[in-house]
C-alpha cells in the first residue's frame, strides 16, 4: 500500500480525509477511518469502489466509526487528493466547527411521488432549526439505475425552494448490476438520501461539461420513456441510426464509443448530454437520462476535455482565491473519454491542483436539472480571518 502521506491534503485543508486501497472490506474502512481527525465531525461521506462488498464495508463503518453520521454509495471511481483512482475507499469528514446537516431516506424510491418528496423535503427544512449567518445546500446521491432522477430532483427542488441541490447518481461497475446510497452506516438500493447541509463557509456551485453541437440531428421516432429506451431514431432502428451518424458499426457501440459521441439536448438556451447507457437486445439504445417519443436530438462533438476541466475548476471566492476544497460529482463517461485519450495523468493533476474529492457517477444533479456527461460540484472557500485595524 501506498504511504499514507500521499493521502493527505495542504495542512489548511477543512475537511478531513481517509482513502485505503485495501482489498479486505473491514481493512479498508479500519485504515480509511484512522485517517481521519480524531474528534470533532459532523458527518462523513463514504465512496465505495466496486470490488468491495458494499454490506461488508457498512458492517466495518458501524465498528470503526459507531458515532458518526455516514453517508455515501457505490462509485464507479473516486476522486481522491491524487487525482482519479478507481479501486480506493474515499471517506471525506466535515467538522462540526463548520458544518450542520440532517438527513432523511427515501425508500423505496420508484416512483417517485413527487407530492410526498416535496414534502419530506419541506418536513426537514423546517424543523432543521436555523444558525445565525450560515448558509444552506443540499446534496442528494439516489439509486443510479432507478431511473428516478429527473422527477426526483424536481420534487427536491419544489420542496427545498431557494435552497441549491447538488449531488450526484450511485454507480458501479459497466455490467450496469446494482447500486447503492449509504445511509446512517445501512447500504440501500431503490433509494436516495437527501442531505441538508449548513455552512458558515462561503461556497459556490458549479456545473459544467466539454460539448459542442454538430450539425447531425436525431429525432426520437419510437420509445419507451419510462424504461429510458429509445427503439428507433430518424424511422430507423436506434442503435443503427446512431451508429450511421457516428461512423461505426453497430458491432463497435460501446461505452467508450458513447463518451466521445454524446447526444445533446437544448433546453433554456443551454446544451445538456443525454447520455446513452448501452445498446439493448432488440437494437435500441438505453439512455441514463430521461428520454421521449418526438424528442430532437443533436450529435455532440468534444471541446477539450482537460481544458474545459481546468477552466471550470478555476472558481474565485469573495477575495478572488482558490477554493480550499471541491466536492465533485464527475460522469464515469468522463473518465472513460480521459483515460480513452490518453491524458488520465494530466487530468488527475488538474483535479490535485484544484483540491477536488469525489466520484465518479451514473449521472449528475445540479440546481433542479439532471444530466450526464458533467461535472457537478460545490466549492468551498477558506474562512476569512479578521484583522485589526
């Protein structure tokens, strides 16, 4: 294993951070936790990569780390203070100094009732009592493969009013099996867990992805929009239409071929990916975001991928300086493109460079809108210290 200092980030940082790449789930919580500051936490989140056991990793939370509020779920890669891994247990804890939250569980989750969300959201807001001068977000990590998000978000959004939603979907590994949220140290599928946060730090939300539209359009002529599958495109079966469009065979579709060939929506003046998932056994195409029978689609090309990370990243405080941290919501897709092309290292230095931690997900939530294909985060700035004059 690799020295534990490598885990650490500047000495300024805010939260605290353990990652152990530890094969044994009971190890790797054992030598995450230890990472940990001693005292003093408010809550911690946990990503879990796939090849340990999710329920294993829950019953080693419950003994190293009994009397902390710990939320998280299966990943499909982490964001670690080394850039992108892909096998390591992450655990973030934020200080009570800075921070408060309250948390609720939705479980079962399909379907959504938008009504009773709303208003188990509005239930927490409320008698979550407020701290003079301190700021309110709320992150939500929900079931990847539900196919909830998009009414999920929105019953969150409805329920939360003016209060921003960030978060991102649980995800795993390509056979697309199962995933899982982590709530109070219990894993759950078919759920979310809804985390209202206070802060006395300054953060700002970002969101951003590296696409720009061709001139190669798609109409959905045939789907089944409550499975998110798209049967036909252009009249023609999906999965050839899309092929054609690309410049492959249908033979060749593949998560790689997606990542570099999204599709994209407009809506509000602004282009979101709607990302495809696989092709399906009948020739369609499964997408990871909402989808509907007379839907215009538009062939997306990439923008630089790592120039567009650097850029986006690059978000001024009050004072014009550094986040101390991003906490990052990052499409697996995006990592697939990275590491297609090559540039995985130079990636991961952007992230170290910008103090990002997270993980990569089945798709993203930012302000009341799902998407794939982008990067969702909240920074965090360093409190400023007075000065006498």
């Amino acid at each position: 294993m690799e020295d534990s200092a490598a885990n650490i980030l500047p000495s300024d940082k805010i939260v605290g951070v353990g990652v152990s790449r530890a094969r044994n789930p009971n190890d790797a919580v054992r030598e995450a936790v230890a990472e940990l500051p001693d005292n003093g936490i408010c809550f911690a989140l946990v990503f879990v990569p796939e090849r340990l056991e999710p329920h294993c990793v829950a019953t080693a939370l419950s003994r190293y780390l009994p009397q902390t509020l710990a939320f998280g779920c299966t990943t499909a890669g982490q964001i670690t203070p080394q850039g992108y891994e892909s096998d390591a247990l992450l655990i973030v804890s934020f200080p009570r100094n800075h921070f408060r939250c309250s948390s609720t569980l939705i479980h079962p989750l399909a379907p959504v009732s938008i009504a009773d969300t709303a208003a188990a959201a509005r239930r927490l807001s409320t008698r979550f009592s407020r701290s003079a001068g301190w700021n309110r977000f709320a992150l939500v990590l929900s079931d990847g493969l539900s196919k909830q998000e998009e009414v999920l978000v929105a019953a969150l959004e409805a329920g939360l009013e003016d209060i921003p939603v960030f978060g991102g979907s649980a995800a795993g590994g390509m056979a697309f099996n199962s995933t899982f949220v982590l709530h109070n140290r219990r894993f759950y599928s078919d759920a979310a867990v809804l985390i209202l946060v206070e802060t006395d730090l300054t953060f700002r939300g970002i969101g951003f992805n590296h696409f720009l539209p061709t001139e190669e359009r798609m109409v959905v002529t045939r789907a089944r929009p409550d499975e998110r599958i798209v049967l036909e495109l252009n009249g023609s079966a999906a999965a050839q239409e899309y092929a054609r469009l690309v410049g492959c065979g249908v033979a060749d579709l593949s998560p790689r071929v997606f990542a570099a060939n999204p599709v994209l929506v407009r809506s509000h003046n602004a282009w979101h990916v709607r990302a495809i998932q696989q092709v399906t056994e009948n020739g369609g195409l499964s997408f990871l975001c909402a989808i509907d029978d007379g839907l215009l689609l538009t062939l997306g090309r990439s923008n630089g991928i790592l120039e567009t990370l650097e850029s986006g990243l690059r978000v001024p405080g009050p004072d014009n300086e550094a986040p101390n941290l991003i906490l990052g919501f990052d499409c697996f897709l995006r990592k697939l493109e990275i590491e297609q092309n090559a540039i995985a290292h130079q990636a991961s230095e952007v992230l170290r460079g910008h103090r990002v931690l997270g993980f990569n997900t089945f798709g993203e939530q930012h302000c009341g809108v799902h998407v794939n294909q982008t990067f969702v985060g909240v920074a965090f700035f360093t409190p400023q210290r007075e000065t006498a004059c």
